[in-house]
C-alpha cells in the first residue's frame, strides 16, 4: 500500500473514500470531511452498526461492501484505518489507479492544524471525557468541532462536527496509525492542549509493555503546545508527562492540583468536589455513574476553564449530560436494567462493575462480556480473571471478531475458566443467539444485565424471546 503523507492533500481533494467507514472514528471523520464541503463516500461491511443512522444523516453514501469496483466515482483521495492490510481490494485497486492513499489519523493531525486542538488521550476514560468536552464547549455556543470515538453522543447531532468556533476537541488514540507504520496515531496531532486520563498496558500487539506506551505518550507530551492536563493517580502518566513545557494534574491525590474529594454516588447522579491546591474549589453534580468519571470531569474543567469557560457554566453543562452511546448507556424494559459499555480492558471492566454495583447495590447483576481480539485476552488473562467479582453472575460470549489479528476459538473458554478460578458463577455460552437464549431463562424483573465489549455483544438483547 503506498501511503502519501503530504498535508496539501487534504486541502485540495474534492472527492474523499474512507474504507471501513462504519468505524466509530472514521465515520466521524467521513461526517467532517462531508461538513468541510467534500464530496463523501466509503465502505464497509454489510452488517448494520451503530453509525449507520449518523452517517445517513449526514448525507454519506456508503458502499455496502468492500470492493475495487466502488472506486469507480474516481476519488481524489483514499483514507483508511489501522485494521485493513495492503491486501485489502479496493487499496490494491487505488494503486493501480494511482489514486493516493493515506492513514486517516494523518487526516486527523491536519485537522488538528486548523483549530486549537484539545486532544483527549489515556488507556481508559477518554471517549467520555471527550464527549463531555464536546457537550459543555456546545453548550458555551462556541461551535467546537469535535471527534468522538463512539456511534453517538446523546445530545449532540453526531459523533462528528466541523463547527465555526476556534476549538477541535479530538479523541486521541495510542493504536498505531497502519498495519506497517506502528506508531501511535496520536502523534499525527498538533494539540494545543493535552489530556492524559490513564496509562497502563494495553494493545498488546503494538506495545511490549507499559514503558514502551509511556516513551509514546512522552512524546505526545513534548509536542504539546500550551497545556498537558495528567492524572496524579497514576505514576505512569506522570513519568510520561514530566517534560511536558506546562503541566496541571488532577487526580483522588493530594499532591493533585485539582483534588477530586467527597465523591458520593446516588440513584440518579453523583456528587463530587474539588480542591484547589489543597483549598476549596467548586462542588459538582453528575449524571454519570462512578468515581472514574468524576475523575474525568475533572479533567474536562481544566480544559474548559483553560478555553475561558466559566465553572458556574461548566458545573451547569455537566449536570446536563445525556452521555455517549456504548458507554454505562442504560435503559429499562419488562422490569430489566440494561446498561451497555465499550469496556474491554481488565481495569475498565472492574471500575464500571464497582460503579454499577454501587448504584445497584440489591440488585442480582449479570455481566455478558464479550472479548475483543486474541493477543489482548490471552496476554492479560490473568487481569481478567480478577476483574468480575463484583458482578453476581458472568456470561461470555465468544471472541469477537477482527480484522487486525487471527481468530483464538478456544480464548472463551479459556478465559471462562481462569474466572472461574475466582468466581462461582461464570459460564461461557457461545454466541450471541445462545447466551440471549440462555440468559432469557432466568432473568427476573428486578436484575441488572451489563452487556459489555468492543464488539457488537449490546445485540443480546435484541435476541432475547
């Protein structure tokens, strides 16, 4: 795959293809590029996602599966994921064509050139710090532009916006950029502020281990222009943000400059304060369930405040927020609590389970999770079989699929059983019709089912009889 890396191009294409256009980052990148005056199209697989509707909306046509042939529209320009491998058709085919091909986060970084960029960035909690970054700055009417890692941000018209205003608030990924380039995405941004929630192993593909993501994140920090925004409560964010030219932290820490104190969680929201260099700041009210994301709005203040917003207009936007899709989203039908997460990773799966247990603390709470790639569940085994306790019953649904790595049929199992080691009741049931099929046996009105993973398991209530 013969990858351009020119910014010009950018500005001068009409006519942009993004391949795997589904994708919750490349569909809000498709809906920017669509807003900017571009002419739009790209491609997928048949399967319905949870960007379908926005990218419809928005007038973005797309190809119902991949193929040379729907190059035909003659593009200017080809933006593709980290997922799709030079072998992938219609890149074959855009070299024949000598059409160009470029990494979308290479779009992303040009982007960023344009506005005062806020890039969100850490192993957990950035997708929800970004949306609420997006939503207060909305709610301030200065128009951000804003990229967010999910099929919807509730409140908001899409996952994706090219506003009028001078801010780019962008959800920054550590994942490498290509198949060939592994580098972090990230590192294509020019921020102008830096967000780091959360640094501890992860894509296991990519990093051999933490100190290899902090020297990334390290980098990230050097390039940071004004402001690095970095939790206290974990040492790797510090070590990785040291050199930063300014620095702010926030954390449950006392040596935070911005302390998170006296958080108490509630049946519709949570409380929270905030001490300033150990004084007195400001009290909160939030919707959203858990200390985590307490954490995270206070993340979200430095920024705001930093961008000129008043905390009164902060603390009043917060309270306010409807959340993201995929993200604690909770509904209720026949009686039945459902609350749908994106966590993947032992230590987010833990921190929401802790959460939910909180705000249900006399509920019987059923965990469907279903594991998203083979080197991640193998490597960190051992930190998933710890990561359940607080849930009552644990089903897993087989791996979930992916383009980046082979299939691992045995890692369900596997990993049923290392929980098993630690919790009573755990059972790996298949696919997602026959855990549907199995948990539609004992549900009762009253229970909590959290459907959690990277993949599509929040379609197990849809198949339950």
């Amino acid at each position: 795959m013969a990858v351009v890396k020119t910014n010009n191009i950018f500005a001068q294409a009409e006519k942009m293809h993004f391949i795997g256009v589904k994708g919750v980052a490349v569909s809000g990148l498709a809906i920017i590029a669509k807003q900017m005056g571009k002419i739009v199209a790209g491609s997928d697989v048949p399967e319905s996602f949870g960007t379908d509707s926005a990218l419809h909306k928005n007038g973005v046509k797309v190809f119902p599966k991949f193929d040379a042939k729907n190059l035909g529209w003659d593009p200017d320009i080809i933006l593709v994921g980290a997922s799709w491998p030079a072998t992938h058709p219609e890149a074959a085919a855009a070299g024949e064509r000598k059409i160009p091909i470029v990494p979308e986060s290479e779009f992303r970084g040009f982007l960023s050139r344009q506005k005062k960029t806020i890039a969100v960035t850490g192993v957990h909690g950035k997708s929800t710090t970004t949306a609420l970054l997006a939503w207060v700055f909305a709610q301030a009417k200065l128009d951000p532009s804003y990229l967010v890692g999910t099929p919807e941000v509730l409140g908001l018209p899409g996952n994706g916006h090219w506003g009028k205003g001078e801010f780019f608030i962008v959800e920054g990924d550590e994942y490498a950029k290509s198949q060939t380039e592994r580098v972090a995405k990230f590192l294509d941004l020019d921020p102008w502020v830096s967000i780091v929630t959360t640094l501890e192993w992860e894509h296991v593909d990519v990093y051999p281990d933490v100190a290899s993501m902090e020297k990334t994140f390290a980098k990230l920090a050097v390039k940071t222009k004004h402001l690095v925004i970095a939790c206290a409560d974990w040492p790797a964010v510090m070590s990785a943000t040291a050199k930063a030219k300014r620095r702010v932290t926030y954390g449950v820490s006392a040596h935070a400059d911005y302390q998170m104190v006296d958080f108490r969680p509630g049946d519709s929201q949570s409380t929270f304060a905030v001490l300033r260099q150990g004084k007195p700041f400001a009290k909160f009210f939030s919707p959203l369930i858990g200390k985590h994301n307490a954490l995270n709005a206070v993340a979200a203040l430095i920024a705001a405040k930093e961008a000129g917003i008043d905390v009164k207009n902060f603390a009043k936007a917060l309270q306010s927020f409807q959340g993201l899709a995929r993200r604690q989203q909770t509904t209720v039908g026949d009686g039945v609590t459902w609350v749908d997460d994106y966590g993947h990773h032992p230590t987010e799966i833990a921190r929401t389970l802790e959460a939910i247990r909180e705000r249900y603390p006399k509920s019987k709470l059923w965990v469907v999770f279903q594991p998203h790639l083979a080197s991640r569940t193998r490597a960190l085994m051992p930190q998933f079989a710890h990561s359940f306790a607080p849930a009552d019953r644990v089903l897993i649904v087989d791996l979930f699929a992916s383009a980046r790595e082979a299939g691992d049929p045995a890692a369900s199992a596997d990993l049923a059983a290392a929980i098993g080691k630690f919790h009573l009741a755990v059972r790996a049931c298949g696919n997602l019709q026959a855990t549907a099929d199995y948990l539609s046996h004992y549900l009762q009105p009253g229970d909590v089912v959290v459907t959690m993973g990277a993949g599509d398991v929040y379609k197990v209530r849809d198949f339950i009889k």
